[in-house]
C-alpha cells in the first residue's frame, strides 16, 4: 500500500536510495528505505498520519528525558 507521504522531495519509504539523503535511509527490508530525516514532532505526525491512513489505533506520545 502506498500512502503517498514524502518528505524532502522524496518518498517517506521505497525502493530507491537518494543521493542527497543516502545517510538518512535506514534499510528496513531488502531493497526497502525509509527516509528518517525529520525532528521528533515530524515523526510523530508522520505516525499519527500513518495511523489515520490505514484505520489503526495508535496512540503517539513523545517522551522528553528529566
């Protein structure tokens, strides 16, 4: 399923490797990167988007060291 979320001008996950962002994908399957270049508050939308997208509950929460 493709939910069509792209950061930096690039897919959030698939099958090609950037040269700009190369250090940025993280190989998650063979052949498969998702693009981590975002801050912690763009990850949590991301999933929370994620989440909504395919009718999952999930609840995001950001922990914040004492």
């Amino acid at each position: 399923m493709k939910l069509g979320i792209r950061r930096c001008r690039i897919p959030l996950g698939g099958d090609q490797v950037s040269e700009k962002y190369r250090g940025a994908q993280i190989e998650v399957e063979k052949g498969i990167y998702v693009l981590t270049q975002s801050s912690t508050n763009s990850k949590k939308k991301i999933l929370d988007l994620i989440a909504d997208n395919l009718g999952i509950p999930l609840k995001v929460e950001i922990i914040k060291p004492e």
